[in-house]
C-alpha cells in the first residue's frame, strides 16, 4: 500500500466532508466522513507517522453519529425538470463532439453536434422558463456553427494518401463473438443514443424474489448523479437480489483499487474522460467491461433500476444514492446471467478424494447465535498475523449484521492493547455502527466457513499461454473412470531454469445459461501425468500397468474454476500430459486457442503494401478437422493499426462454393480485428498476422475459436 497516497486520500475526502457539511449537504458530508476515516486507517495499516490517527478517526466517526439525526430529517432536493436533463444531455452530446472532433473524426463529430442541436431546439419549444431557454438556445447555436464549419471542411476534397491498393488503416471497428450478444471488446463504440424503454422492460422482466417491481431511470431516482464520488467496499450495499458472491467481490476489487491504485473497477466503467475516469452519461447508456469465458466482453446496459413500489431501490447501490457505479456494474452482470431473477450459485461439493473437511449448513439459530448468514459469500479485505495468531478481516455485503464471537466488537474477554494497535481496531467505535465488516480468528473462520475463494494476479507470471477449446458432450462414456481415449489431453513442455519454477494451470469451463450456473451439476478437474508428453488411454494404473498414475489427481468440483500448481525442482526440460475430465459428463464444453506471439526485429514486416519485408510476418498454421464455422480474434497495442490474412494450404476435400484461395480480415483497426466465417473447409490454412507499418513492434494474441477440434502451430 502507498502510505502516502492513503494520507492523500484522507485529507482530500475530509476537506469534502468539511465543505458538505457547512452547506447542508449532510448525506454527502457522511459519506466522506467515513471514506476520511477509513483512508486514515488504512494508511495507519501502511506504516504511517501521522500523529492522532485514532482521535482523527473517532472525531469523523462522531459526527457521522450526530449527522445521521440530520440526514433522515432532511428533505431531498427537489428532483431536475425533464428540460433541465435534456440541457444535461445535450451538453454531453457537444462534450463527445468536442472530442471527436479534435480526433479528426469529422463526421462523428458533425452527428453529435446535430443531435445536441436538434435535442436543444426541441427541449426549447417544450418549456416557458426563459433562462432555460436562453442556455439551450446559445448551445445549440455553439454546436451548428461548429457542425457547418467541419461540413464546409469536409466537402473539400483532400489529397490522396493512400500507398497502393493494398489495405488501409481506420479508426477503429466493432467487433464479434462467440458468447451470445456480449462481444469482445473493440476500439470502436458509441454511448450517445438512448436505449429504447421497449428493450429496457424486456431485460427487467423479472421479479426478484417475488417482489413485484418497476424500472425507474438514474435521473428520477437522484438529484445529482455521479459515476464515482470514491471507490470503496465500504459503501456498498446489497439488497434483495441473491448475488452475493458477485457483490463480495465487488468489494474486494474496490479495495484492491484503493490500496494499490490499480484500477479495477474504473476501468471498466464507460464512458471515460480524457483522464480515463467514467462519468455520468445523461443520455442513459453505458458499457461495462467484464470478463466473460476467458476473455473481456462488453455488455451494454441503459440507466433503469429496479425499485419497489415505495421508490426504493430492489439492486446493490452505494450508501452515497448520487453515486452510480456499484447499481451499474451489478445490472451488467445480471444482464449477463438472465436478469434480476439470478438464482444465486450452490456451495462447491466434491467427488472422490476430498482435501478439506467442511462444516454443514449453518442453522437459522447459529446464524442469529453468532452473527453470521447461512450460505453466504463474505469479502476478505485484509489478512493479518501477530505473534502467531492468523486474522481475517471480512465485509458482509449486506453492510450490516457482523460476527459475534471471539474477538468481536463486544468481546472483553479476547482483545490487548497491542493486538487493538497491531489491527488498528477500536471496539468503541466499531459498536457506534454497524457496517458488516469485522476481525475474525483464522480458526473460528476454518469452523464456520466451508469454502475460500482465493485470487491471483496475473501478471506475477512470466510466460502465459491460454487455450479455448470445446468437448462435445457425446463423445466418449459419461464416466471416464475405463477410458481416457475420449477426453481432451493436451502435451505441456516447461524448460525449468537453475533454482526450479512453477507452472499454474487453470481450467475454465464456460458458462453458457443461468440454469448451468445455478445448478451446479459439472463436476470437472485436470488430472497431470508425467509421461513424456504420451497420450493416456486408462485412467487408473492398476487396470493396466503400462500408463503410470497420475502425477497430480485432481478432484472433481463443481465450481467453473479448478487450479493444478505444478512445481518443479531440477533444471531442465520437464514433459506432462494433461487431461481434462468430467465426473458424470452430461454438456458439451465450449473451448477457444489462444496464441502469444510478437511483431519484433525482421518479423514486424506491415502490410502487403510492403512487399520486401511482409514475407518477414509470423505464420501460424491452423489444421482443421472437421467443416465448420470458425472465429479469428488479432489484438495488438493500441497504437498500431493491425490486420491478418488466412491463405488456404489444402483442403481435405472438395470445397465446392465455400472454398477459397485467400481472405483477409479488412481493413486494418486499430488494435484488433477479427474475421467470422461460417463455413470454412476442413483443410490446413497459414494465418498471417500483420500491423500497417513495417517496423511496429510489441505483442500480440491471436484467437482461433472454432465447434470442431483445430490444431496451431507457428511456422516462422
């Protein structure tokens, strides 16, 4: 943690909280209060030399106390007229042409320009306040002079730059994808048009819970919306809809943000400013990135939030109501697993040799006994030891109702001095209110809690290598306990360094419907053989003692994840085979192939419009078994335009009308592209990957995504 920065953090929110609170604004003044406080603490967790912390601390804390009188007294500001939102929008709507037009991007620019204007002149007629008017009439008349500015500009016509017949660069492009509507994300997309409400009811069909509800939009339900006022998993709430394990991490991602500034959740929040923050889009549409089935998709998503027939909001949302980003993110996701009816997921069972001892399900009493919710997902947001005693420090997304036992808020039996000051934890001011987050002993956590879910970051690996692959379900027995012969089996060669290293394997099964997710039935693992890279037919070396037995036997779980950690010791080359197994297998599994490769020296040749150095590009060479649709996915740095040719080697057969000598992603985009075939031959094809300009190093994936078994290998 940046000690300093957390310092930072601590003065500018209490500054806020200052301002809030002697204007009257005493919703927001708590709200910083607590953010003051908590950065605070968590810069005295970091080493911190400030003096005072805790009084500091106690000071904010008290006069959160005396304000929350104040808070339910106040009355809300008085909701925006609709003509005082569209003056909102059609500000943006100038904003976003602003931008584009400073990219060059003329006729983007010259669109939104004309909806500002069009939306101002309307917004005009439909009121009498004559200040309104005023405003809405001087921006429209800002934002046509700039559109007929750039319409004279643009009928000149300019000199030709183009460098042959070969392909050229665009701006960007849009892209497609395997999984349903969610594609994968491209440099191309726009936030300015408001979702029809028809598409917007048809996704909030549904009734959480059974309570009935409707969908209000952000402008209705807030006086002053804001995408981010702070990230914090403090100031998260969830409600009524059964998505804890999704809020839990919500949380623990805001407070990874804070502590590290590594930017999980703003980055993924859109649209962005020139700094990179989301903001606020008036016109009432959004996209959040999420990582869907191994790759980031986007999901678009408008500005209705369900509420209950008093007004309330029936979704996650931030104790701060102007603040967006928690209900936004949370209603990406539930688009996503089929709507605000997610059935929630079953806790992860085993099948044959489990590792750990889980306790039942917890009682209605024990739950009320020890202050603990039956089968439900907490956050861990810190870890900690003191002369040999482990504790945990977890956050129950509800943001209230905390654990109850040893080393609690109310324990006097438990708690030092110098433990109180290790965990910079005052049981005075935990018990003032109650947040849902508290200390837990790490044996009290083993005896109430079946699972841990643990994270990793990815970036802690050197070399990574991903495939996505598909197993029908009808191939091979249900039970692969007499034949492996069926089973996907893949051939891993590791050159082990002096020292020894590490190899992770993660297995991903794709979900692919709600009820797949809800019921838990795939039970899946990676069994590791070290047989020199051989195939293996018998699962069990007793039957037959010509496979050995597996070096790491996995456990069959029916979670989406399963992790094999593969340590090596000796310097060298080390060979495994890996198989993927199911327990009773019922579905086919979708799978993708993944290639890391790299534009550098000679083969960074660009285009075919540079015919000396193309011949230089990587090769990649992709045998396909069986006809088929097929999926190419390039990404690249940002900064380069990039593109790929595939060129037919041979075919199996005869291709008849689907054949053909070569085919090329189009134009070249900036940072990705991709090419969506849906029939290609079965045969050999050389994909070439290629940015516009020679000389344009840096990385690259390739992505071959196919329904039938497919084969890549690099020829240069």
């Amino acid at each position: 943690m940046d000690c300093t920065a957390l310092e930072h953090d601590a003065v500018k929110f209490a500054k806020a909280a200052v301002t809030y609170d002697q204007n009257g604004k005493y919703n927001e003044a708590v709200f910083y209060y607590k953010e003051a406080a908590q950065a605070l603490l968590y810069a005295a967790m970091a080493g911190s030399n400030l003096e005072g912390i805790q009084t500091k601390v106690n000071e904010y804390l008290d006069r959160v106390q005396a304000l929350h009188g104040a808070v339910q007294a106040q009355k809300s500001d008085p909701l925006k007229s609709r003509q005082q939102v569209d003056l909102e929008r059609a500000h943006f709507l100038v904003t976003q042409a602003f931008e584009e037009d400073e990219k060059c991007n003329h006729d983007e620019a010259i669109e939104l320009y004309t909806q500002a204007v069009e939306l101002c002149i309307q917004t005009s007629n439909e009121t009498s306040d004559q200040v309104l008017q005023n405003k809405l009439k001087q921006l429209a008349r800002q934002a046509l002079d700039r559109a007929e500015g750039l319409k004279e500009s643009v009928s000149k016509p300019a000199p030709s730059q183009q460098a042959g017949s070969g392909p050229r660069p665009v701006s960007g492009g849009s892209s497609g994808g395997p999984v349903r509507q969610f594609f994968p994300l491209g440099p191309d997309f726009s936030l300015h048009d408001k979702p029809q409400p028809q598409s917007v009811r048809a996704v909030q069909s549904s009734e959480p819970h059974g309570q009935k509800y409707t969908a209000e939009e952000i402008e209705v339900l807030s006086t002053n919306p804001t995408m981010i006022m702070s990230v914090s998993s403090f100031s998260i709430k969830q409600t009524v809809v059964s998505d804890c394990s999704f809020v839990a991490s919500l949380a623990i991602s805001a407070a990874y943000e804070r502590r590290y500034n590594k930017k999980l959740i703003t980055s993924i929040i859109y649209p962005q400013n020139r700094r990179g923050e989301p903001e606020y889009n008036p016109c009432g549409k959004y996209m959040v990135k999420l990582h869907i089935n191994g790759v980031s998709r986007k999901v678009i998503i408008d500005d209705y939030l369900p509420v209950d027939r008093n007004g309330e909001l029936l979704c996650s949302y931030s104790s701060n109501r102007n603040e967006l980003w928690v209900s936004l993110i949370e209603k990406a996701y539930m688009k996503v697993m089929g709507g605000y009816d997610f059935p929630g997921s079953n806790s992860i069972s085993q099948r044959r040799r489990p590792d750990h001892h889980a306790t039942g399900v917890m009682t209605e009493e024990e739950g009320e006994k020890w202050g603990l919710v039956p089968t439900h997902a907490y956050a861990v947001l810190d870890i900690r030891e003191y002369k040999g005693m482990r504790f945990l420090q977890l956050k129950n997304p509800w943001s209230h109702l905390r654990w109850k036992g040893r080393y609690s808020e109310r324990d006097e039996k438990n708690w030092t001095p110098e433990l109180l000051k290790y965990l910079n934890f005052d049981p005075k001011t935990a018990q003032k209110f109650d947040n849902g987050v508290f200390w837990i002993a790490w044996e009290d956590l083993c005896q109430y809690y079946d699972v841990i879910y643990l994270s990793w970051n990815p970036g802690l690996f050197k070399e990574s290598f991903c495939i996505h692959s598909s197993w029908d379900g009808k191939q091979g027995p249900v039970k692969d306990v007499y034949s492996l012969a069926n089973n996907p089996q893949y051939r891993l060669e590791v050159q082990c360094p002096t020292g020894g290293a590490a190899v992770w394997v993660l297995l991903t099964r794709h979900i692919t419907d709600k009820d797949d997710f809800a019921q838990n039935r795939e039970f899946i693992t990676l069994v590791v053989y070290k047989n020199d890279g051989k195939k293996v037919y018998y699962p069990d070396f007793i039957f037959c003692f010509s496979d050995p037995p597996p070096y790491i036997d996995g456990i069959r779980i029916n979670s989406p994840h399963y992790l094999t950690k593969i340590k090596l010791t000796s310097s060298g080359t080390h060979t495994f085979t890996l198989v993927v197994s199911q327990y009773e297998k019922q579905n086919t599994i979708n799978y993708t192939l993944r290639i890391n490769g790299q534009w550098k020296g000679p083969s960074a040749g660009g285009c075919g419009n540079y015919k000396d150095s193309y011949k230089n590009n990587p090769i990649y060479q992709m045998n396909l078994e069986r006809s088929g649709p097929l999926l190419i996915e390039l990404r690249g740095s940002r900064q380069y335009s990039v593109g790929f040719e595939m060129v037919t080697v041979s075919t199996s057969s005869d291709p008849g009308a689907a054949g053909f000598n070569k085919k090329n992603s189009g134009d070249y985009r900036c940072g990705f592209c991709y090419m969506e075939l849906d029939h290609v031959p079965a045969g050999i094809y050389n994909v070439i990957p290629t940015t516009f300009l020679p000389k344009q190093e840096g990385p690259f994936f390739l992505d071959f995504s196919t329904t039938s078994p497919a084969k890549v290998s690099q020829l240069q």
